[in-house]
C-alpha cells in the first residue's frame, strides 16, 4: 500500500526546535514534489513549506519564513522541516503529502494540487 510516514512532532516549549520527517514507504518522492500542510482545529489545510523535486525550490508561509528549513534526501526518499524559535501559534497537527504530478517548473502550494497524504503528526508549542 502506498504510504508517507511522518515522524518528529511532539511537546516543545517556546523557542525550541523540532525537525519532523516525512518517508515514503514504496512511495517514490524524487520526481515530486512534497508539501507540508498544517491543519488547526476547525479550519482548512494550507502549506506551510513546500520543496521542489531537487530541494533547490521552496515555498513558505509567511509566519514561518526565517524559522523554518526544508530540505530532502532522494537517497533515502525523507524530506524534512526543520523548525526553530518555534511559537505557540505553530501548534497544529503536520500533514506531509506529495504533489500529484511528476516534474514541473514550479512548486504548487495548493491542497489540491497534492494527492497522497500522511496522517499527520501533532506539533504543540507550550511552556
């Protein structure tokens, strides 16, 4: 079964840093490009970074740029979000997806543009 593993969230206070991680498991990534989406309670899914098929291309948020990296490693098929002076508006659960065709020249942003998803994993920033 087509699969992406997300991995890395957790309890992190106010400033701290966490670096999720999204593998495809039989997945191939390296032709795709690969998004992460955040989710709050009661509201759509929207992008918070998204990584072109090289890594050379990415997209952020604006609440997130100059704190967050993206980054992958075809070898090993992980992309990763590292995220520093994290805040508790950052709190949401992660959803990491692949964009839904091969290639392209540009890095799409929109949820429907992405047609295979993880099952999210929650980031929560307190003290």
């Amino acid at each position: 079964q087509l699969q992406l593993v997300e991995s890395g969230g957790g309890l992190v206070q106010p400033g701290g840093s966490l670096r999720l991680s999204c593998t495809g498991s039989v997945v191939p990534l390296d032709r795709h490009v690969v998004g992460w989406f955040g989710q709050a309670p009661g509201k759509e899914r929207e992008a918070v970074s998204c990584i072109g098929t090289s890594g050379g291309r990415t997209t952020f948020a604006d609440s997130v740029k100059g704190r967050f990296t993206h980054s992958r490693d075809n070898a090993k098929n992980t992309v990763y979000l590292r995220m520093n002076m994290l805040k508790p508006d950052d709190t949401t659960v992660y959803y990491c997806a692949r964009g839904s065709t091969v290639g392209g020249a540009s890095v799409p942003i929109r949820p429907n543009e992405y047609d295979l998803w993880g099952q999210g994993t929650q980031v929560t920033v307190s003290s």
